[in-house]
C-alpha cells in the first residue's frame, strides 16, 4: 500500500456503516478501521470560516476541502513535500537536499509540479506556489519563516494526492467508497437494457428522417432515476444463485453505482451506428445501389465489427487516457454532477452572489431548473423561434449582400453582438459551463481568426468563392448550383471521365476551404503539442503497460494517480487481453464482412484503417481528457483513403468507418470508463455493461435501418413520412467527392487548392510558437492558458456554423468560470455542474414533447416571430458575384481543362 491511500471518515465523511481506510496505528502496528458512526458529525463550515480560510489560503478550493484537508495536515510533513529524509543535522541539510532530489521517491510537490507544468486546469495560483517552495532553499533551512507558504503546500500536497488536484473533479466526485454497495443487479441490468433498446429503436428510427429527432442519454439517466426507486419500492428481497454469486431482486436503496451503470449503458446504444450511413448509400438504387448490403448478415458484419473495434482501444488506452488523474474528462462531470444531485445526502449552506446563503440542496436546484429550461424552451423552440434565431440586424436590411454576409445567423458568418436567447442554439457546439474557459478563450480565438480569414478570401474572390455562399459546406458546381455527383457517374455509380469534363469541377464555398485548411492544421498540431507538453504522461502509461506484462505492480508514488485510481484497487481490474480479444475479433470479423461479400473492397482496407485509428488513439484521447474537446478525424480518413483507394468511393467508406469512425467511438466508450472509475463500479461490471447494451443497441439498429430501406422512395424528395435522409445525401457526396474523384485531383500539386496543404506546416509551427513564448515570458499566466490544439480546432466551427453559435459562450462561460468559480467557489462546485445537467435535460425533455405533439402532427405557428429570421438573405443566401453571362464560373465545360 501507498502513503497516499488514506481516506479517513473523519476528512471526508460518508453514509453510516461505511468502512474506510485509516493511517492511525493500532496497538498491534497495524491499520485500524474507522466506521463513520463513531466519527465525528461531518464539517459543515460557517460562513465566517469560510471566508477566514480563504484569506489565509490564496488556492482554488472550497473551504469544506480545505477544511478536510487541515484534517490531515499531520500526515503531510515538510520532508514529503520536498523529498527529503528528517536529517539530524540541519546546518548540513541543504546539502543533503541537493544529492537526493532526483533520489528520494517521496517528492510530492516536486513531481506534481512536473506533472502539471503545462497543464492548463491545475490552477496557475498553485502552480506558483509549488515554483516558490522549490525555488527557495530557506525554506527548508529555516521553516518558520515561511510558516504560510508551507501551509499552502501541505494543502496542495494532501488535495493531489488524497483526492484531486481539480476544483470541479472535488465537486462532483466523493473520494470515497463503499466496496459492499451492489451495482451490478437485477434492476440494473433491466432498466439498462430497457432504456438501451428504447434509446436506439427511437433515435435510429427518426435518424434519416427531416426534420429528425434525437434523444441524448441524460434523458435516460434521468428516467431511471424514478424507475429505479419504483422498483426498490415494489421488488421483494427474493434472493437466488447465478453463476456461483448470490443476487436479490431487490438488494437495498436504488444506489448511484446502479444508477450510473444504467447511464453507461444509456451513453453507448444512444449513439447511432455510423455503419447505417455506409449502408444506406451503399445499398440505395439513388446512390451506389449494391444489392448485397440489403442483407441482414452482412449489415450485422459490418456494424458490430465497427462499434466493438472502438471499445477494444479504448480498454487498451486506459493507462493512457482513463486512469491519470490530469484526464478529468470535463464532459462527464455533468453527467456525475447530476447523479450526486439525485443521491447525495449531504446539503452544505454556501454563500453566493449578492451576499446571500443559498440552502437549497443539489436535486431540488436540479428540479427547479429543469422545469424552468423545460418550460422556457418551448418560446424559442416553437413559440417566438426569432429568441434562437435573434438576427436583429438583418431585420434592418433582409436583402443586402454584405450585411447578411458578414451578420447572419443562418447564411452569414453571424458577426452579432448577441444573436441568440435559446441555450439549445449554444449545445450545437458544445455544452457550456461543462467545458472550462481555456477552452472556449482559445477556441474563440481561433474562429475569430478563421471569419476574418473567410472575408478576405470571399471578397477578393479566391478559388471563386464570391460566386458561392459564403459559409457553407456544401459542394457546388460552376453555375452557382449544388453539385450532383450523379451527373458524373454510371449506372453502377463509377466514375465517368468524359461526363466529369462535360459537367463541371467541384468547387467549395470560402467558409469550407477554412474548415479543410485548419483540419490540416490541427492534426499536425495535435501530434506536436502531445509530444512536446504530455510525453511524460504518456511515457508512464507506456512503463505502466510494461510493467503489467511483467506482472509488476505499477509504481506506488505515481502521482498521475489520484486517490480514486487508488480506491478501484479494491476492485479486479479487466485484463487487457480481454480488451484484446475484443479488437482482433472485431477486425477479424469488420474483414470478413467485406471479404466474403461482393463489395469490390480489399478485406486489407479495414486492416489500413485500424492502424490509422491505433496511432491517433492515445494523442486524441489525451486532448479530449483535458479539453472535453474531440480532434476529429474525418478529413484525415478521407484524405488518406481516398489516396489509398483512389476511384473507389465504398473502399473509402470502410477507410472512414475503422480508421475515423473507431477512434470517435473509442472516445466515447473512454468517456464512459471514466465515469464508472469517478463512481468507483467494479472494471468488469462495466466491461459487460458496454458489451451487451452495445450489442443490444446495435442489433436493435441494424433492424430499424434494415426496415427502413424497404420504405418506398426513401432517400428521395418524394419519401413518406419526412426519410429524405440530409446526412446519408452528405455522406454520399463525400464519398464520391474524396473516393471516386480522390483528393490528388483538388489536393495534388499544381491543382486548385494545393495551397491549403500550408495547413500541415503550420499546425507543426504553431506549439513551437507557443513554446517559445512560455520560455520568454514565464509568469504571464495568459500565456500559460493558451491551448494550441484548440486554437486549431476553433475554425473547424465555420460552415455550416458560424459565430453566433459560438459567441455567446464566451460571456456564459466567463461568468461561470472566471467571475462565480473565483469569488464564489464553493456555490460554483455546488450548482455549476447541476445546471449544466438540469438546462440539457430540461431542452431534451421539451424538444421531445414539441416533436411528438406538435411537429409530427404539423401543427405549426405562422406568424412573424417565426417566419422574421428567414427572410432575404437570410432565406436564400446572398452572393458577393454575379455568375457571368456564360452561365458558368472557372474554365469552359468540355474543354477538357477540369482538374
């Protein structure tokens, strides 16, 4: 057992009966047990003390962890902290100081200092600290001068290393356990396996439909919530043997490990296969129209190869991306949040805005705010939609081109002092308040950058952008028209040269050619910054790995492991080769589908594609932990299949679905992981949790999209029933774009935007920029928060989204993050999170009633508080150029001069 694996009751509290981990000796030398019952009453800090501590500690941390943390000031001496043995003869100690800091394994303060250096969520103000107690070779020689400075750097060192070193991990997760608490029950298992085949029928059935309907997984966790407790109420306590191990229908309360467990299982058959796009166009006589992705068999080979490929890497990555305790995963924090509101039975006073004391505890705030969002929805999302669309000032002038342009909402670049009242229009990016304000700032920074890199290349008309739309990302021809990829290939969906010439060219809008330029850039980017800023990480998760091939156990000081990694010790771990079986048998499978069908496909393809998926795994994962942001890699897939397999469009699609497609779904599968690590459920319970709602969700998919293409005129202008299937068109045209015309044709050198490729270079420039500012100016803590990767990422947001979805974040997000979490940290750690999870659950609620009830009926509002947003050019985009009297842009069809 490590030093750090001590979680005494009496610090951190707990339910009754609880047993937890103590370093108080016994008579005999051993560990004692504390039982919670004979603890003391839990902390509840007043308020004056609240305040007085803050002031005494200049750190980011509630007064009820600082008070915990004061709890167990005696077991962090000054030794630990810097690394050093107690030395008999303190004239001497300096030198002793010197010969054993890279010897002494007990450096805390020096190995967190190492660990978080560039680690934009531990708090720069600790940081600080840490570099001041190092720096400072008094202090060990005379202490009691810097008796406050110490203080703060015990706290710090007990914080690290006996719970987290983040603020809004210690606010949503317990750093405690109950080993005996059941999480893998009977009711789990049916109320999982229920809202899992509920979850995909619903979302996979309304998937190819316009307008579609998508139901997130919180509504589930939600749900099972009330469910749950019903059938705590109702079971009776009936116990019976499976498998060797005892069960009772109804084991006790309804606890968070049930309930999370059904939330993982809700999270992974929410999600719709991605295989449904490949098939569809693959199948479809409007598309490729191959008649053998018609059957069962081989849409099941096809898409459970595809799903189970993901959660095979993301158990692999685990030491990587999972365990560490710097991979906070910010997203999942809602999700926990909301979970602790529902369970929690602890209500802590805080003191808030306006210099009051806000009682109200975590599920009565969740209960108020999710009616509050449910009801508040239903103006912007079926009443007055002008509060989501609010373009105000292209009211003023709906039919002028540069107004629009540069202004709009929905066809323009959306450069609004304040475009939008509905928080639904913001979630499009991603979920505010959940993702921290580094994040957004950079990200922000970079769309910025991006709008003005769209004005100028739109209005000094390069790649002949002025003829099209300025921000979409759809494909066009040289008259102004949507490209139709039919008009260049046969009956059996080949390429046809000769057509192709007598056509025309494809060609993207400005707004597109900034998203491909910084896809580029951030692949590079990404590589580059993992290297240079996480190769220590990794580089333990790779000895790690080691040592569990030699069967060692992993380095107890290992500071990358907060006290939750140490509490799932308590628990028998997953192998890895059983993650392993599960990759080879998914790859195994994934090739067999193509190779034992006529699909024109080398089985070799999917082999590429898993490889592609192997190397980006560990360095998009590390962005994604930290960031709550997924570097996505789409365009990467297409770029390097459609030169692997230039002319074959589906070949390309099988490159995407392994290659692409397994890296974002290992995300999610991480993600989940992580959950089940802050909750502490047991590794193989979740194991089978994921396993069988995966194949239950995509069983249940497999037959809804199967059903699906029997419909008549289906993927069609003409289908029944709204199934004209927007996102199967777009990957359809993708295919074709990327596979049958290859990028070597746009992409190669000499050809038209060969100059985007500057991207690659730039994104390795980038953190090298980064980097040297850091060593030139040190203790500039904006410097310190800029983020690379997510600079990158931020241009990704334009076309077909814009900065009025982006904007409003900004101020949201500064208000939470920068003003609440700064003067008002323990109210922050207590409803942050919980209003994240409330507004989301509260819209999804909402938008499912108005859907069901009211938009499928086609009960609709005509008035102007919803026609208003879409008129002008706001309707029908405006272009900066008129085409030409030829009726055509760019070089003459026929003339044989197409790229």
């Amino acid at each position: 057992m490590s030093d750090y694996d001590i979680s005494p009751a009496k610090a951190y509290g707990g339910d009754p009966g609880q047993t937890y981990l103590s370093d108080e000796k016994d008579e005999k030398g051993g560990l004692e047990d504390v039982n919670v019952d004979a603890a003391p009453e839990e902390f509840v800090p007043t308020l004056e003390g609240d305040e007085t501590v803050a002031a005494k500690v200049d750190l980011v941390v509630t007064g009820a962890d600082l008070e915990k943390a004061e709890d167990r000031l005696h077991a962090m001496t000054l030794e630990r902290c810097y690394g050093v043995r107690p030395f008999p003869f303190p004239s001497l100690r300096f030198f002793v100081i010197l010969r054993s800091k890279a010897e002494t394994p007990g450096q805390i303060i020096r190995q967190l200092r190492k660990l978080h250096m560039y680690d934009q969520n531990f708090p720069v103000t600790a940081l600080e600290k840490m570099n001041d107690f190092l720096d400072d070779p008094d202090i060990l020689a005379h202490p009691e001068r810097h008796a406050e400075l110490i203080h703060e750097i015990k706290v710090e060192a007990i914080l690290s290393t006996e719970n987290s070193p983040y603020a809004e991990v210690r606010a949503n997760v317990d750093p405690i356990d109950d080993p005996s608490m059941p999480s893998f029950t009977i009711r789990t298992w049916i109320i999982g396996i229920i809202f899992s085949g509920l979850g995909a029928f619903v979302n996979q059935l309304f998937n190819p439909r316009q307008p579609s309907v998508y139901i997130p997984a919180n509504v589930a966790q939600l749900l099972a919530y009330p469910c749950g407790l019903f059938m705590a109420r109702v079971l009776p306590d009936k116990r019976f043997k499976m498998f060797g191990t005892e069960h009772s229908l109804n084991p006790g309360r309804f606890n968070q490990k049930e309930h999370m467990l059904i939330t993982i299982m809700a999270n992974v058959a929410f999600n719709t296969p991605y295989t449904h796009n490949t098939i569809f166009v693959q199948a479809l006589p409007v598309y490729f129209n191959q008649p053998v992705a018609y059957g069962f068999g081989y849409q099941l080979l096809t898409t459970i190869p595809a799903n189970f490929l993901g959660y095979g890497l993301a158990g692999l990555s685990r030491r990587f991306i999972v365990w560490p305790a710097w991979c906070i995963w910010p997203n999942s924090l809602a999700t926990l949040a909301l979970g602790k509101a529902l369970h929690t039975g602890v209500n802590e006073p805080v003191r808030g805005p306006f210099n009051r004391v806000y009682t109200w505890s975590r599920e009565k705030y969740f209960m108020v705010m999710f009616g509050a969002m449910f009801v508040y929805f239903w103006f912007p999302g079926y009443i007055f939609q002008a509060l989501s669309y609010f373009n105000w000032i292209s009211w003023i002038a709906p039919n002028h081109q540069v107004l629009n342009n540069i202004v709009g909402s929905v066809n323009g670049l959306g450069f609004n002092p304040w475009p939008t009242f509905d928080y639904n229009y913001l979630t499009s990016i991603f979920f505010p308040l959940v993702i921290p304000l580094f994040v957004v700032m950079n990200m922000f920074t970079g769309l910025f950058i991006g709008g003005l890199m769209i004005i100028a290349w739109y209005y000094t008309n390069s790649w002949q952008t002025g003829y099209l739309p300025i921000n979409s990302n759809h494909v066009w021809d040289n008259t102004g028209s949507r490209y139709n990829v039919s008009m260049i290939l046969d009956a059996k969906g080949d390429f046809v040269y000769d057509s192709y010439q007598q056509y025309s060219e494809p060609w993207m809008a400005a707004g597109n050619l900034i998203n491909y330029f910084w896809f580029f850039a951030g692949y590079t980017c990404t590589i580059t910054y993992v290297i240079m800023y996480h190769r220590h990480e990794i580089a333990l998760g790779f000895k790690s790995m080691w040592r569990s091939v030699l069967r060692k156990s992993d380095v107890e000081d290992d500071l990358s492991h907060d006290s939750h990694y140490r509490l799932m010790q308590a628990y028998p771990e997953v192998p890895e080769w059983w993650y392993l079986c599960v990759l080879l048998l998914s790859a195994a499978l994934g090739m067999i589908g193509v190779g034992a069908f006529n699909t024109n496909t080398n089985p070799v393809v999917i082999v590429y594609g898993a490889i592609m998926a192997i190397f980006s795994l560990i360095p998009v994962g590390v962005v994604t932990s930290v960031t709550g942001i997924q570097v996505t890699m789409n365009v990467l897939a297409e770029f390097i299949g459609g030169s692997l397999v230039e002319g074959n469009a589906i070949a390309l699609n099988y490159f995407k679905m392994y290659g692409y497609v397994t890296t974002a779904t290992a995300m999610f599968f991480a993600n989940d992981l992580k959950l089940a690590h802050y909750v502490k459920i047991p590794p193989k319970n979740t194991f089978w949790a994921q396993i069988v709602a995966t194949l239950v969700a995509t069983l249940i998919s497999t037959s809804i999209f199967n059903f699906q293409m029997s419909f008549p005129n289906v993927c069609t202008p003409e289908a029944s029933f709204g199934y004209t299937c927007p996102g199967q068109n777009t990957f359809f045209t993708a295919a074709v774009f990327w596979g049958t015309l290859s990028p070597k044709r746009l992409f190669g050198p000499g050809k038209r935007y060969n100059l985007l490729l500057l991207g690659f270079p730039l994104g390795i420039l980038i953190p090298f920029i980064h980097w040297g500012l850091l060593r030139a100016f040190p203790r500039q803590k904006w410097i310190r928060s800029i983020h690379p990767v997510m600079i990158t990422q931020g241009p990704l947001n334009w076309a077909p989204y814009n900065l009025s979805y982006f904007w409003p974040i900004v101020p949201l997000t500064a208000a939470s993050w920068l003003w609440l979490r700064a003067r008002y940290l323990p109210f922050w750690a207590k409803y942050n999170y919980v209003t994240a999870a409330a507004w989301s659950a509260g819209i999804a609620v909402s938008a499912v009633v108005i859907f069901f009830g009211l938009e499928i009926p086609n009960v609709q509002l005509d008035w102007w508080g919803n026609n208003v947003s879409f008129e002008g050019c706001e309707d029908v985009a405006c272009r900066s150029l008129e085409i030409p009297e030829v009726g055509y842009f760019g070089p003459a069809p026929g003339s044989g001069l197409f790229t």
